[in-house]
C-alpha cells in the first residue's frame, strides 16, 4: 500500500499543483498527515515545497500564486 494521499492538479497557467500527506496511521516521507489534517504542497515552477499546511493555508497560497496567472495556451481563446 502507498504511504501517502496525493491529489494532482493543474493551475490554469498549465503548472502542475501536487497535495500530499502521509496517510492514516502510514509512515511516509511527506510534509504532512492526515491525522493532523495537514499536508505539503509542490507547484511546479516554486522553489519550495510549502509543508504541514491546513487546508486555509493551502487556500491562502495558491490565491498568492493567482495573482501572477495566465492561462495557458491550450486554455487561451482565440
């Protein structure tokens, strides 16, 4: 069994937005734990990984990120 729950999404600038956490009562390597309701989350594109965030603090991150938004070509209209 994988030790962690991992939700891919994708900004709509095109850039690949990863939420991990180590699972329930799993040892894993994330910056986060279900247990403690927070987890670690990784932009492509940023320096860091933002680590042992509450569900606002992700909120309050990726509205940060927004304010340097495009869209990506795929999603532009014509």
């Amino acid at each position: 069994m994988v030790p962690h729950n991992i939700i891919k999404l994708q900004l709509p600038d095109g850039r690949e937005v990863s939420i991990i956490q180590n699972g329930n009562g799993r040892d894993g390597d994330a910056y986060g734990h279900a247990e403690f309701f927070t987890c670690e989350v990784f932009v492509q594109g940023e320096d860091d990984v933002e680590a042992h965030m509450t569900l606002s603090d992700v909120f309050q991150y990726l509205t940060k990120l927004s304010n340097d938004w495009t869209l990506a070509k795929e999603f532009q209209d014509d």
